[in-house]
C-alpha cells in the first residue's frame, strides 16, 4: 500500500540514508514484536496444558506438539458458551440487516442534490449526532418501548451511523449523473435505479459499511449489558466479560467441570474464541480501507 | 444552499418539483421514523435533567426542579475529579498516540522492505477490531498480579510483583499505554492516505540536490501532512469529554475509581443505582459541551483544510 517513493535509479545511498533506514527497519520490527507479544502469550496460553509448570514467559515457547486442546474442547462442549456464539450471531445479522435497510435509503435520498427539503433532512440526522443526550435518556426510551430483554434492544437503537451514512451519501454522489439521467429517461423509476444501477455500482461501499457494521455489534457489550437480563440472550462479549472477571473457579467453570484445563487456559481460549469472526473477517475489511475506499469517499 | 445546487428549474414550481422527487420521499419515511423514535425521543426525555425523577410518574409527569440537579453536580466533591479523568485521559491518548501513529506511517511509508511494511502494516491495525473485553483478557495475561507476563518478567529480574490494574499510579499508565497499542495502527491509515498523496516529484528533485533521507522527512514530508495532523487533533480536541467508556468500564475497580472513573462511567453507576435525573443532568452536561466543541472544531478544521466532516 505504502509505495515507496525511491523507485529512482539511486546510485549508492549515502551513509546518513543507511542508518536512517537501518533506523526505520529497527523500529519497525521492535513493533512487531511490541504488538506481536501480546497476541502471542494469549494464544499459547489457551493452549497450555494443565500439568505445565513453568512461568509464562516460558509458556511462549512450549513447542506446539505439547500443546493442550482442553480449553477449547471445555468450551465449546459447554452449552452456554455455544448459546451465547449464536447469540452474537444473530445480534450481528439482525443488527447488520437493519442497519443497511435504513442507511441505503437514507444515505441515497440525502444524495440527490435536487431534492427539495435536502438540506433540512441532513440536519435532522446531523443534531442527534453532534448532541449526545447520554444514556439515561436512551434507556428510558428502550424502557417505554417494552424493548427490555429483547434483542431488539440491543441493535435496534445503535442501528444507525450517522458516520456511516455520511460516508455512503458520499461515495453515492460520486455516482455520475449521467447514469441515473439515462435510466430515468429509460423509463426506471427511482426504485428500479436504486436496486438495478446504485447499488450494484456501490457493492464496495455497502460491503465496507455492513463490515463496519459487523464489528460493531459483534463487539458491543455495552446495550446487551445494559438491557437483556435473560440468561439465554446473553451475547458473547457478556460471557467473555463474566468468565474473565472470575478469579479462580466461578459457577460458569464449576457446572461444567473443566478440570482438564487451567482457569488462565479457559479464559484465553474464550478471548481467541471470541476474536475468531473478527480475525476471519480481517482480511475482507482490511481489503477495503486499504483501498482507501472510506477516507476517499467522506469528502464529497 | 438548496436552491443553489438545485438544477434551474424554468417555470417548474416547487410542488412539481417535490412531485417528481415523491419515490424518494417514500425512501425517507422509514429512516426519518426511526430518526424520531430512536434519536428524537432520547433528546426529548432529556428534560428529566429538570426534573425530580419519578419513574412511576414518567418523564412528564415528574415535577420541574430547574437546576437543582445541576448545582448538586458542581457543587460536589466528584465533579472536577470526574472532568479531570476524563480531559487527563483524552488528552493523554491524544499526545501518546497521534505520534505514534504518524512515526508509523512515516516509517511503513519509507520502509523499503516489502515484506517487512506489509507484515507490521497488517498486525497494526488488528487490534483496532478487537472489542475492550477481549483486550482486558489479552490485558490479563500480561498483567495479572500472580502470574502475568510483565509480573514473571520484572520477578526474573528480582523485582516485585505489582498488580497494574488495581495500583493508582499503575493504572493510568495502563490506559494509555494499552490505547496506544490498541490503536496506533489504526490512527496511522490517515497519514498514510496523506502521504500517497504527495507529489514524488518533490522527493525526487531532494535527491538530485543531495537532500538526506532526514531532511526529506524535515522538510517535504512533516510539511505535506501538516494539515491532515491539525485535522486530526482538531477532530480529537471536539471528543474531548468522552474519554474512552467502553475502556475504563472493563479496566477499572472499584480501588482505582479515584483516577479511573470519568464523566460516562459515573453516569452508568448512576443509571445502575437509580439515580436518573442527577446522572441525565451530568450527561446533559457532558452533550452541550462535546456539542459547543464540536461545532468550534469543525469550523477551525474548515479554516485549516478547507473542509469539514459536516
């Protein structure tokens, strides 16, 4: 991505530019191992079999045929662990679902420049945006909704970004008049060009956007916190939350008896776990800021 | 600014205007409603900052107490300790992790080592996608008091163990510390955007007049991106009173409350204990003021760059 720009024929590099980027590469390689670090102790220790003794700087280089699937085998025979997975499922899918229902059409109609009321439009969703109520407000309103342990709670008020949808409108008017002009003289009506043309034309976008969206609720643990009571809605990130705040054995290792892994095992298996769809999904989300698809297109 | 953008409509009225448009309007209604539901009658219920809350009387119901909920805020022990977390927190992330991120994207940007810029490049910005609650357990590996990566390290060099997240001069340090980690990569794609954009031509010439690799950095590249930092700080400053909920809710206790606690997380204990007018009053508060910040950077970002997000 970050071309380089000494693409010129350079005959010799002096010796300032050698420790510069001698400098560079140091530094970039002691990052890696910065940000490496971290990730790396999680996984070894999801896999660290409970008759290992030793520190966990140690643990980091047990050679993986020692390793110990226990952990993983404990959690997801467990069912409320598989319960609280399809649970984030469908928060995800609901929440992406409706998120998309909503921003397309927002997000196109607050492109047309010729629409009357355009700019009133833009304002109503500009206000809540820039003047954030807080919680209590919002809570109430899910409260007056009958919305509690729902999981409609839980995607339904987060399901529009104001961000999200600025940046579509964006890429939408970017869309060369031309093309809709001959579609409408084609016949179309707004419905057949938003279906049949935009949004084909702005396959990159949505899917930008829907990932987005999918991060999100799949990492929220704020609204399911803070609405869902019910046991058998807990999401993912709840779950995650209550394992790790347990020191030692909580009634969620206690039921299940997981006496083949260590607690410290069971609680990184459910953090990888847990992180699977995002590091699966990494790779097509990076494919798309990479492009610079999302700076691009915010400026109108 | 409608009319001026509109195309000349010679003798069209404005109700054929709104005529032809009338599928798109039929586009809006859903999202408008959800607008009104979902964002208008939160702002609505905001009133009960007002009021003396009675949630059995309903937000209209309750009787109007004028600022009293206010002048209880202020005038408490916790209100600068509650807006000094908060400003010591965004501030801090914002002097740790904004350079942070443009000495990365100068150093992928000038790296020349394909598979080197690709790899940092690519585990930099993973941690963006991972939630505050599989970061305190990947935080929990290398802090926990017993056993934690940090801890068997500092007691391998004959130092004692220190339980980071339950020390008050550790734990700060711990916030910002794993913010930066958190998003430095993620902060750096902005000025990566920046640098592609600069003209090669200007590096070239540099070279031919025997600029070093230093004084390309100096005096081309810093320059270059110069706006989009002002932007981005700017964009940053307008967030100021926000601080990082989701962060501080999974890190702190009940031991670090003193340097852990910020204006959102005390106005979710409110929320938890009932205490609903007092901690609307508070997040009111921290609204306008994020409101009247916003609105302040935006118009300097318009000054700087020539445009703005809005």
């Amino acid at each position: 991505m970050a071309k380089s720009h000494m693409k010129s024929p350079v005959v010799g590099i002096s010796a300032t530019d050698k420790v510069f980027y001698l400098l560079v590469n140091t530094v970039l390689v002691f990052l890696f191992i910065v940000i490496a670090i971290p990730l790396w102790s999680t996984i070894t220790l999801s896999f660290r079999p409970n008759h290992f003794i030793g520190t966990n700087f140690e643990g980091m280089f047990l050679a993986p045929w020692n390793w110990s699937g226990a952990a993983y085998k404990a959690l997801l025979g467990n069912n409320g662990f598989i319960m609280a997975f399809f649970n984030s499922i469908k928060i995800m899918v609901y929440g992406v679902a409706s998120a998309l229902f909503l921003t397309v059409p927002l997000a196109y109609a607050l492109s047309i420049r010729t629409l009357p009321g355009r700019v009133f439009f833009i304002v109503i969703i500009l206000i809540p945006h820039m003047f954030d109520v807080g919680m209590i407000p919002s809570f109430l309103m899910v409260k007056d909704l009958g919305l509690i342990d729902k999981l409609a709670a839980v995607y339904l008020p987060t399901a529009v970004s104001t961000y999200n949808c600025l940046i579509m409108k964006g890429f939408f008017e970017g869309i060369p008049d031309e093309l809709k002009e001959s579609a409408r003289i084609d016949g179309a009506s707004e419905f057949t060009l938003l279906l049949r043309i935009i949004l084909p034309l702005s396959k990159p976008i949505v899917m930008s956007v829907g990932l987005f969206y999918a991060v999100s609720f799949w990492n929220d643990f704020f609204h399911p916190m803070l609405y869902l009571n019910s046991n058998n809605l807990m999401p993912l990130p709840i779950l995650l939350r209550n394992i790790l705040m347990a020191s030692g054995m909580n009634e969620f290792v206690e039921v299940s008896a997981f006496g083949e892994a260590p607690i410290q095992a069971i609680k990184a298996a459910s953090v990888f776990l847990a992180a699977i769809p995002m590091v699966i999904a990494y790779p097509f989300i990076q494919r798309y800021f990479a492009k610079g698809t999302l700076l691009g297109s915010v400026k109108g | 600014m409608d009319a001026s953008v509109s195309v000349p409509s010679s003798g069209k009225t404005l109700v054929r205007r709104i005529q032809r448009h009338r599928a798109i309007y039929i586009l809006l209604v859903i999202p408008i409603t959800y607008f009104i539901i979902f964002k208008y009658i939160p702002i609505w219920n905001g009133q009960i900052a007002f009021k003396n809350f009675m949630p059995r009387q309903g937000v209209l119901g309750s009787a109007w107490i004028g600022f009293a909920n206010f002048v209880e805020f202020f005038d408490s022990f916790y209100f600068w300790e509650l807006l000094r977390n908060t400003v010591m927190y965004s501030v801090g992330k914002l002097l740790i992790s904004v350079p942070l991120s443009i000495m990365l994207a100068i150093m992928l940007y000038e790296c020349r080592i394909t598979v080197l810029r690709k790899t940092v490049q690519t585990l930099a910005y993973l941690p963006h996608f991972l939630s505050w609650v599989i970061m305190y357990g990947i935080l929990l590996g290398l802090l926990a008091p017993g056993d934690g990566l940090l801890n068997d390290i500092a007691k391998a060099f004959g130092g004692r163990g220190i339980d980071y997240l339950t020390n008050v001069r550790a734990f700060p340090w711990v916030v910002l510390l794993s913010d930066a980690w958190k998003e430095m990569g993620w902060g750096a794609i902005i000025f990566i955007a920046a640098l592609m954009a600069i003209d090669p031509t200007l590096f070239e010439a540099a070279i031919v007049e025997g600029a070093t690799a230093w004084q390309r950095v100096r005096y081309i590249t810093l320059p270059s991106i110069l706006p989009v930092i002002i932007m981005v700080v700017l964009l940053r400053l307008g967030t100021i009173l926000s601080g990082g909920f989701n962060q501080l809710y999974m890190l702190y206790s009940p031991s670090v409350y003193s340097v852990g606690d910020i204006i959102d997380t005390w106005v979710f204990r409110g929320l938890q204990e009932g205490k609903f007018a007092l901690a609307t009053a508070v997040g009111l508060f921290k609204g306008l003021m994020g409101l009247f910040l916003l609105t302040f950077s935006n118009r300097m970002t318009r000054k700087v760059s020539g445009s703005s997000l809005y």
